[in-house]
C-alpha cells in the first residue's frame, strides 16, 4: 500500500471532536501541492538545475513523510542523494521511479477521499 495505515491512523487521531478532520486536511494539502512540485522538478531537470531538482525531491519527502508514503519518501531521499552526487543518470532514472509513486500516492489518497 502507497500508505503507511499506521500513520494515517495517527494522523486522524489528531482530530478534534466535531472538528475538521485533520487526515482530509493533510491529504487534500499534498494532492493540491504534489502536481506543481512535480512539474518543478521535470522543469529543474531540463534546465540541469541539480540543486533544484535536491530542494524539489527534499520538498516532496517531507510532505511524503507527513502522510506516511514511505516508497515515495525512498524515492525523494535516492533522488536527493543522486543530485547531491551530481550522478545525472542516476537521477534521471530516479525521477521516473519519483513520478510513478507520486501517482500511486495520488490515487491511494483519491481512493480514501472517496
């Protein structure tokens, strides 16, 4: 599962009585944010701007992190090392595996808002 239940568990515990519903909150923040993040990192990676492409991937795992998808946080961290290193295949390889589980993510979220 693209989701760590355990963390979403968490996460909606952290709601209030008859209030808003921290989870939704959470997961409806990262849906809106993930799409533009994601474009400015293919954006960053035709310009070769490899410290945009670290900060952009950091940016993504710690959102990652907040809702518990563990793969896309794996990817975030293999893609921040890989730019880090300057290792520009590794993290044109790592930036498609990046994008594959942030739609996974994306439909997982989409399934649990439904």
């Amino acid at each position: 599962m693209p989701l760590d239940p355990n963390v979403l568990a968490m996460l909606r515990r952290l709601s209030p009585p008859g209030g808003p519903d921290v989870l939704l909150d959470v997961l409806r923040l990262f849906q809106a944010d993930l799409p533009a993040r994601v474009t400015a990192l293919d954006t960053a990676l035709e310009a070769g701007d490899i410290g945009l492409v670290e900060r952009t991937a950091h940016a993504i795992k710690g959102s990652a992190g907040n809702i518990g998808a563990r793969t896309l946080y794996a990817e975030c961290k293999r893609l921040e090392d890989a730019a880090r290193a300057g290792q520009l295949q590794q993290v044109r390889a790592t930036t498609v595996a990046l994008k594959h589980e942030a739609e996974r993510v994306r439909v997982a979220i989409r399934e649990l808002m439904a």
